[in-house]
C-alpha cells in the first residue's frame, strides 16, 4: 500500500495495471451517466502520467461529447493542454499577475509584458476555457494577500472578470474574507454578510456586463496605453469592443478612450480621453 506524499487516505493507484485505469475511468463515467456531471476538475495533475489523461479524455468524450477536464497545475501548464488531454486549468499564472499588480508590486508596463507572455505560452481555446481565480484552498486569501485593503480586491475582481478566461470566485472573497495559507484559507463561510457587501454587488454588475458582451466572454486582448500605476487594454470579438481600464494609484489618471464612453465604474470622459478616479477602474464601450 502507497499513499500520496505518505496521507494514509489518498491511496496511489498503479496506473500500469489495466484493471486500475479500467476502474478510475470507470468511476467518471458513473459520475457523468448516472449524475450529469459536466466534467472534472483532476487536483495535482502533474503528478498522474500524461498518457492516462490522453486515455481519460477520449474515455469521457466517448460517455459525454462535451464533457469538460480541468486541470490543477501551478506554473506553466502548457504540457497540459496540447488538445489531448484537458480542455483548461486552474490559471495559477494569471491569478500571481493580477495579484502582484494589484499589491504594487508590478508596475504598469510589467504587468502588460506579464500578460503577453501568459497569452503566448496557451492556446486562445484553452485559456478561454481556463479558469480564472483570485484564490483557492491551497492560496492565502486574495484580500490577506494585498493588506487587508478591500477596494485592491475590488480592481483584482475588475481584471477577473474583464480578462481571458472563466472568472471564478472563490467562497468567501465576496464578503472580504481573510486568511493565510492553508488551512487559514479554508475557514466557513460567514453566513449573513452577503446581505450588505459591496463586493456581491459588484461581481453581479460584472458578470451581467461579461453576460452581455462577447468581447469579454470570447474576444481577443490587447495593450493599450499604461502607466506605473494604472494599465488599460481591449478585447475585441467581431463588432463588439470594450476597454478596460484600471487605475490603483492615488491621483485621477487620464487614458485614450477614441470614442468609447465608461459603461462600468468611476470615470468622467473628457474630449478622446477618459478620467479615471484613484483606486479604481472602468469600463468603456462605444454608443453605435
């Protein structure tokens, strides 16, 4: 009997035998015909043979066209999603550059050079089946993370929800829960905060506004201008267009907006540009 990384109730399965692959792929099928489970989120990945995930996604494909694997790898996940194995993962990259932005710790410019790279290492189908969070249970709470300071967890939302990928918001953040690293980060919901938390308010007007737009949902991204401490970019998907624009210093910033007036935010238009209020972003699309 061997157990992962020695936990005595995580049984390793011997993945040379038939009979084991045969029952694994057995047990998500029964999830799947019996439940209509859409798909599967597979926790440390990396650490199961590249060869049985091929095996599993044609088993699955085979039970459900469309059912969805999700794959649980920090770092670069590229070996991951070749089309051969899973649809997206949990995107530990994007969440690290929304964060350290957010914190201060990237300026403008290298939080754009971030994103480029993040784009150029996936496929623009498997990041847009990514998901796209500020936290999990094995990460220290987003708003512990950036000092306790709630409106830095309201730009790092702003991004979520406005950049490639599948938002997904992590239990608790919608009511500015804290805590460290595991197990601080897996503390119960405090029921009733909901009721009276900006932040719920919030993400409602985002994902309405993602519900609403392709470009958000489906669109390609680009830089546009950047500062320090603010950046702005767009995504485009046939006619539809939007640009966003966050701003975490302490002073209005004024970015080009050719047009496009704010749809979401803090933000006056002024001529071709935009006024963007301090720590705080917007959201800008055009009238015709």
């Amino acid at each position: 009997y061997d157990a992962w990384y020695g936990v005595p109730t995580m049984p390793r399965f011997d993945l040379t035998n038939p009979e084991s692959r045969r029952y694994l792929l057995d047990v998500t099928g029964h999830w799947v015909t019996r439940f209509g489970a859409d798909g599967f989120r597979m926790d440390v990945a990396r650490y199961i043979e590249l060869d049985f995930w091929r095996e599993c996604r044609a088993y699955l494909r085979g039970v459900s066209e469309d059912a969805y694997l999700l794959c649980e790898i920090f770092g670069d996940a590229g070996a991951w999603l070749q089309g051969d194995t899973f649809d997206g993962t949990m995107n530990y990259v994007g969440r690290q550059l929304i964060l350290d932005f957010c914190a201060g710790d990237l300026t403008g410019v290298e939080w754009s050079m971030g994103m480029e790279r993040l784009l150029a290492s996936l496929t623009p189908e498997s990041l847009q089946a990514s998901q796209l969070l500020l936290g999990s249970h094995d990460t220290p709470r987003f708003l512990t993370e950036v000092g306790g300071e709630r409106w830095r967890l309201h730009l790092g939302t702003l991004l979520q929800f406005t950049l490639p990928g599948m938002p997904s918001v992590y239990y608790g953040d919608e009511v500015y829960a804290e805590g460290g690293g595991d197990p601080a980060s897996r503390g119960a919901f405090p029921w009733g905060e909901e009721a009276s938390s900006p932040l719920v308010d919030v993400i409602r007007e985002l994902a309405a506004l993602r519900r609403g737009s392709p470009a958000l949902r489906r669109g390609d991204w680009q830089p546009a201008a950047v500062g320090d401490d603010w950046v702005s970019y767009l995504r485009r998907h046939d006619q539809d267009e939007v640009l966003v624009v966050v701003n975490r210093g302490s002073e209005p910033v004024t970015a080009p907006a050719n047009g496009r007036v704010p749809v979401w935010g803090v933000a006056e238009p002024d001529g071709d540009d935009v006024v963007v209020a301090p720590a705080s972003g917007a959201i800008l699309a055009s009238l015709s």
